[in-house]
C-alpha cells in the first residue's frame, strides 16, 4: 500500500482540477479545493522519494494535475474577464512552446514528457500564488511575470530536451544537462 500513496495523492489533485473546472467563480470554495490542489503538487514527490515508489505513471499524474490545475484557473480568469487578450496569446505561445518540448522528448526519447527543473518550480509556484497576488496588484501585472517566467522556463526545456544524451526526468536547470 506504501507504494500507492504517492500516486493517490497525484490523482487526488487531477480530481480536484477537475472539480475547480465546474466552478464558476474564485471563490471560497475554489480557494479551498485550489490551496488543497497546490497542497498535494507539494507533497506527491517528497512522497514518492521517501517511499522509493517514483514511477512514470506517478510522474504523468503530476504533470496531468498540473495542466488541468493551469488550465481551470485560466478558464475562470478567462470567464471573469481577468485576463487581457494579450496576456492569453501570451499563455497559448508559452503552451505551445511546452507542446513542441514535449514532442521533441517524443521523438528522442521515445515518451512524451516535459524535465522537472528549478524553473519550473518557481513558474508553478508564481502561478498558485496568482489568486493571492491579484488582490495585492493589477492581475494582468502578475500574469505578466508569470508568462515571463513560463517562457523562460519553456526555451530552457526547449535547450534541455535537444542537449541531453537520455531522459531526465529531474535537471536542476539547463546549465546541468550532461554534467
């Protein structure tokens, strides 16, 4: 059962993003479910780690929580008109960036996945903050270092996945690929 726990805690946030896609509004009960979301994003790969139980379907899981997590956030910002046009292009670039590095692991690597790397967890960190930092400044102000950060993050993937000899699946950043 040990070797579970980790994967459970994955999928309870891929349940989660689900549920915060049928709400409405950011609301309390959006907070809730959000907070409880980034929450396990915190605690599945500690998990996994100290259990000995990493596996590829553990790490699929994480990434799916994670875009549906972006991905519902998104949607209500979109559809209380938070988000400027701008901004969205922006996100779509980023995301297709990310696509691209995806699909280069593909083809080199013979599976789909996108490195898990420092930047990437200062960009999942600005963006669960994102509720909380729109009520201290403009949301489009935060956004903005949020797509600057995703796109960062998105070439270092980009460099990361055409330089390295095998797939990996943890690299501290793109300095550290074949080190």
């Amino acid at each position: 059962m040990k070797k579970h726990i980790a994967n459970i805690v994955s999928l309870s946030r891929v349940i989660g993003a689900v549920a915060l896609f049928c709400m409405k509004t950011i609301s309390t009960p959006f907070l809730v479910v959000y907070i409880l979301c980034g929450f396990t994003d915190l605690i599945d790969g500690p998990i996994a780690r100290k259990t000995n139980s990493s596996s590829e379907l553990g790490a699929t899981l994480d990434t799916v929580g994670d875009v549906l997590t972006y991905l519902a956030l998104t949607k209500i910002l979109v559809k209380q008109k938070l988000v400027p046009w701008w901004i969205l292009v922006w996100i779509l670039s980023a995301g297709v960036l990310f696509g691209i590095c995806a699909f280069i692991s593909k083809h080199r690597f013979g599976r789909l996945y996108l490195p898990h790397t420092w930047l990437g967890k200062i960009f999942g960190g600005s963006v669960f903050v994102l509720p909380v930092m729109m009520q201290f400044m403009p949301g489009y102000a935060w956004m903005s270092v949020i797509c600057s950060i995703a796109t960062i993050h998105a070439f270092e993937l980009f460099y990361v996945q055409l330089k390295s000899k095998e797939a990996l699946p943890f690299v501290a950043s793109a300095l550290h690929v074949n080190k």
